[in-house]
C-alpha cells in the first residue's frame, strides 16, 4: 500500500495484466511514442504518460503505438478480441469516438449477439472525458451516457486511484468489450493504493458516505464534489449517502433504491450532458421503482444543454458545482409533500 | 509566377505577423496566463501564406488544431484571435472556442479542427457549394502529415475526384504527428497516394515561399477553372513541440536549433527579395517593425478584453429552440 496518483494506478493496472496474461497488448497513438523519431523513445506514454515505461518492458510489440486512424486501430483491437488476442486499446479522448463508433457499437459491441453466444470478445477501450482543462467543445465531453445506450458494452467510471486500478484490473479480466472513462481533471488526484493486483466487480455501488437524510448518485469526478458536499452538510448534522455506481453498465440498480427506500431524497449529480444521461435513466428507475419511497421531486444537477465552452468563465460555470450539489440537497430537504 | 511590389510586401507581413503571433503565444503561455491546449505553427508560415495568398474572401481553407496561421494567411483580425486565445468575449469566436476552434466564415476560413482529419470532408462541402452555386470559389483543405493517414481524408480525396469537385489537398508533413515520425507512421509516398486516386499531386519546399506559392497557384487555378482537385504535399518543419507544454524529447539533439537557423522560410525569403532587389531592405525592416507594434498591441488589448459572462454559456447553441 502506498500513495498513488489516479494515473499511476491506471498504469500499474496495466503493467500487472500484461505481466500475468500474454495476449494483453496495448494499442493507440503514442501510447510509447518516439517511433521514428531521431530523439527518446517511449517519449509520450500517451497524452499523460499513463503508459509511459511499459515499452520499455514488454516491447513495441505488445505496446502499438498507431498512425492517426481511430477506425482502423479500434477496429483491429475488436477484431483481435474476437481472434484470441485481449487489446486495451487507448482513444485519446473520447471526443474521437466520432471517427470509430461504428467498430465500436455496430461490430465489438454485437458479436456475441449477432452469432449467437458463439464469439468472445475482451476488448478494452480506455478513454479520456470532462470538463475542467479549458479543452473546448471538442476534447471536453462526457459521451458515457451515449456508450451505456448500447447494448453489449460495459461501461466503468473510476472515481479516483483505488478505483481506477481495481477496475480497470477487472475490465482486462473480463471477456466482455467494456469502456472505461478516465476524467482528465483526476489523474493527479492521489490516495492509497494496494501495490498487488485487485479487482472491483462491475455493477456493485461503493457507498462512499452513508447518511439517512439524502442519497446522492454520482459518477466519476463527480463522486468527488458530491463526498465534498457531504462533509460539509454533515457539519450541519445532514446525513447522506453518496453513492458511486462504478459502472454504469451493469447499473447497481438495487443500491440505488435501498438506499431512496431509507432516504426519500435523491439529488443525481451528472457532467454528462442533460438530455437521455445518467441522471435521467436514475430518476426514471426511481420513478418507476421507488416512488412511494420519494418525499420530494429527484433533482438532477447535470451541465447545461450546450456544448462545453472554451473561456474559463463560462466553463466554470458549465461545470456542476459543490455549491449546486449543496443547494439541491438542501432543496429536497425542505421540500414538502 | 511573377508577383508585384506588393503582393511581396504583403507575403512578408503576412508570414512576420505568424511568427510573431506564435513567438509571442509561446510566451504568453509560459507565463500561465493562456488557458486551453496551443500548438503552435512558427516554422511553417510560407505553406499558409503561399496557399492563402492566391486565394480570395470567396474561397474557403479548412484548418487544424494547428490553426493560427492559416487564420492568419487568410486575413482573420490578428487582435480579436488573440483576444479568443484569452477567452475574452470580445475574441473572434467570443471566447467559446479558443485556440483549436478559432474561425471566421466571413473570411472563408472554416476553423482549426480540434478532430485531426475533421477539414477535407468539410472541404468537399465547400467545394460542392461552390460548384452548385457557380461562385467560382476553391475550397482548400490544411491536413497535417498524422491527419493524412485518417480515413476521412483518404475518402475525401475520393469524393473530390468522383464529385470533380475545385478541392485542393494541402499535406503538410512537418515529420512528426506528436511524437510520432511521419516516416514511421505514413504508408506509402504522400504523392503516390494522391495519384491513387487520380489526383495530380505535386512536393513542394515548405520553407520556401515561392516554390508553395508556384504549386498552389497552379492546384488553385486548376480547381476554379474546372479542371477538379489535386495536392500538395509541403514539406516543412515545425519549430515548437506538439503542444505548449509538450517537452519534445523525441527530436534529435540540437534539431530545433538547426531548423531555426538553417531552415528559416522568413530569412529565406528576406534574403532572396533583398539579393534580387525586389523590395528594399528598409521596406522589409519597416513591416518587422509594424508586426512587433501589431502583436504588442493585441497582447495589452487582449490581457483587458472583457471576459464572458457565466450567461453566455447558454448562448448560441441553436438560432431557434
Ligand atoms: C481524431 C483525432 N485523433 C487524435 C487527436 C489527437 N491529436 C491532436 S493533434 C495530433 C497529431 C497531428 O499530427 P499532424 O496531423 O501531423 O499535425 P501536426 O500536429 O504535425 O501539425 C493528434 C494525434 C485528435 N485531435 N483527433
Ligand atoms: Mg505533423
């Protein structure tokens, strides 16, 4: 055990599967870096050096750095998942699945459907999303709820470094093809990690805190700003429970309305954008399932129906806040019914 | 091609005002006052410029991420882009779109690209609206050497060709993509790739004014006269890393250095219009001057535009909703 950043432990993952399993191989652009070029190998280890000194290791072999051609390398990471191989192939940012969807939803997605149970295929797609870098409306999206959509993808959200390294142990391990979405603004964010391999099975919540006042569903970063909001309510002797799904397929629907059966009170805290995402399918499942339980109307703190703005003013003010979080809280508190 | 007295003049400013937009960009981010992802064109202004400056407000470019150049060739206001690198309200994309989505249509330039292979189809729009409305206009395509290996360009040089569409392909190989060699990572001659698909295509110096000002005049001419698309392949180098921030560990030693010094497209063309007395040392000297002025200039107005209000965010996603 020792302190980790989100980033060293994603790293860390990949390193201990491509030691224990041979047909683990990574793929994407400058995932090493240098190929070709007169100065240092291995130069980027992919846009935050998450991969950086796994070539060294396992060889430009196992560790493909591509042209730019998200469509083919995607497609012949699927392609080798269905032929034996277990590709964790990296999007830069998942902007890009606008290049690669088809192999993406049409192909890895349906194979095992389409042929009747009688094909496998253990791909891993690790991709970059959010806001927060002042990347503007093409490198800043939260594009999970459109992956969750799909039917034959498993979908992850680590929430911080002890998350990050369990389940992407656990995405490589699994025969399914499964994405997982790492939030740029977290790879520095640092805790304690175990320096053994671990997994963190799909589709079981972690409660974060635990409270009887309110429940509050969150998903990646912002698991983090609603444990803030939390802390900070618990001052004033509120109690929440905060619940990160993990996954958001499978969904731990069954955490999700234990705990509204307790509370009665669901703020869902989204940064995907507001329409047919996370916070929607929740509220619908609440709706349906847990009704009775509700004492007040869920809110749902999601960004506004807009793409991500460049400025620092208005990306800020895109972004859902603690200061959101908080005043939804206190809203389904206070209300009456 | 011969060109006058002022279309000289007028290659020079424009080829000093990118080099002293980026020179001055690179420190302005050092400083951690610009926010966002830059990358930075210093090095390859005589493939913009050479391109844009037989080009017309009726003609349309597509950029990349690597973009301010070509805005810069195609005559978009220097102060309101670098009002947009600091978000302001008041930049040319009013602080919503930064450094890699900086655009101006109403000088036919259609943005840098924050998707690498995002221009060509873009540019066959273009090229289709021009032909459909009988503008007479050309619609170029900027793609770097990583961006020519994405399925989209490959497809657009198709449908260019099928659609005879007045499109050129502008290659510029700088001979990396990131990290990444150009020679490592392209299949194939750029050239020969090109010619696959029945369009000519033609190499050119990229740090030579003239030789990229000779071929796109002729790819240029070519496409508005009907004679449908071809491509150019520039080659060129870039004097910063891929990004603000990127070490550039991957390039040789002393690389940058030598380019700097031997690999200069603005002392090239400096020396050769001076040597052969086509401007006068003065005349040359006098534009560095204003572009210094210039760049000083959109720097302090830029550090006090007024910025955007959190409002904003909700402005513009629709004309009508
Ligand atoms: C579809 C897509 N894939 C990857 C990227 C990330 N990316 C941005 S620039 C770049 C390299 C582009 O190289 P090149 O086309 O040679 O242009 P240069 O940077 O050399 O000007 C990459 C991989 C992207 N923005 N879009
Ligand atoms: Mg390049």
């Amino acid at each position: 055990m020792s302190r980790k950043t989100y980033r060293q432990a994603v790293s860390e993952a990949l390193r201990h599967e491509m030691r224990r399993d041979l047909r683990v191989v990574i793929m994407g652009e400058d995932v090493s870096g240098g190929l070709g070029a007169p100065g240092e190998q291995d130069a980027w280890g992919g846009p935050q050096g998450v991969t950086k000194g796994l070539m060294p290791e396992f060889g430009r072999g196992r560790v493909l750095d591509t042209p730019i051609s998200e469509s083919a390398f995607i497609g012949a990471a699927a392609g080798a998942a269905a032929t034996g191989l277990r590709p964790v192939a990296e999007l830069m940012f998942v902007d890009f699945m606008g290049v690669c969807f088809d192999q993406i939803f049409n192909q890895a997605a349906k194979f095992r459907y389409m042929f009747g149970g009688r094909a496998v295929t253990p791909l891993v797609i690790r991709t970059q999303y959010g806001a927060g870098l002042r990347a503007a409306s093409q490198h800043s999206q939260s594009l999970y709820p459109i992956f969750t959509h799909i039917p034959g993808l498993k979908v992850v959200l680590p929430s911080s470094a002890y998350e990050a390294k369990g389940l992407l142990i656990q995405a490589i391990r699994d025969d399914d093809p499964v994405v997982f979405f790492e939030h740029k603004a977290l790879y520095d964010d640092e805790e304690e990690v175990p320096d053994e391999a671990y997994t963190i099975p799909f589709g079981e919540a972690n409660l974060t805190r635990e409270g009887s006042d309110a429940t509050i569903v969150a998903f990646g970063r912002m698991v983090k700003f609603a444990n803030q909001v939390a802390d900070s309510l618990e001052q004033d002797g509120i109690g929440c429970t905060v619940i990160d799904p993990r996954t958001t397929s499978p969904l731990d629907s069954d955490a999700i309305l234990d705990s509204v059966a307790e509370t009665g009170r669901l703020v869902v805290v989204d940064e995907a954008s507001p329409r047919c995402n996370m916070a929607t399918d929740i509220a619908a499942l609440v709706a349906e399932h847990a009704f009775g339980a509700l004492k007040a109307p869920v809110r749902m703190i999601t960004p506004p129906h807009t793409p991500v703005p460049f400025a620092p003013e208005l990306e800020d003010a895109y972004i859902p806040s603690p200061a959101r979080i908080e005043e939804a809280v206190r809203g389904v508190l206070a209300a009456k019914r | 091609m011969q060109l006058s007295r002022d279309q000289l003049l007028r290659a020079y400013r424009d080829m000093a005002t990118i080099r002293a937009f980026e020179e001055r960009v690179h420190v302005e981010f050092a400083a951690g006052v610009l926010p966002g992802f830059v990358h930075l064109y210093a090095g390859e202004e005589a493939s913009a410029v050479g391109v844009c400056m037989n080009l017309g407000d009726g003609d349309v470019i597509a950029s990349t991420h690597r973009g301010h150049g070509h805005c810069i060739a195609k005559g978009c206001d220097v102060k309101a882009m670098m009002k947009e690198l600091y978000g302001s309200v008041e930049g040319l994309c009013r602080g919503k779109g930064g450094s890699m989505h900086i655009a101006d249509l109403s000088r036919g330039m259609l943005g840098a690209n924050g998707i690498v292979g995002g221009g060509p189809p873009l540019i066959c729009g273009a090229a289709l609206s021009a032909k459909v409305m009988k503008t007479g206009g050309v619609a170029v395509a900027f793609v770097g050497d990583g961006g020519s290996n994405q399925g989209t360009t490959l497809e657009s040089f198709n449908l260019a060709r099928v659609w005879e569409l007045p499109a050129v392909f502008v290659i510029e190989d700088n001979g990396y993509a990131e990290s990444t060699a150009s020679s490592w990572a392209v299949g194939g001659d750029q050239l020969k790739r090109a010619e696959g698909f029945g369009l000519p295509a033609r190499r050119v110096d990229g740090h030579d004014f003239f030789d990229v000002h000779d071929a796109a005049g002729e790819a240029i001419t070519r496409a508005r006269s009907g004679g449908g698309p071809s491509l150019l392949h520039v080659v060129l180098d870039r004097y910063y890393s891929h990004f603000e921030g990127d070490a550039g560990t991957y390039r040789g030693p002393g690389e940058v250095d030598r380019l700097r010094a031997e690999k200069d497209c603005l002392k090239r063309f400096r020396k050769r219009v001076i040597e052969s007395a086509l401007l006068g040392k003065d005349q040359v000297d006098t534009i560095d001057r204003e572009v210094a002025a210039l760049i000083e200039t959109s720097v302090r107005e830029a550090r006090t535009a007024a910025k955007p209000s959190a409002a904003d965010v909700l402005t513009d996603v629709y004309l009508s909703y």
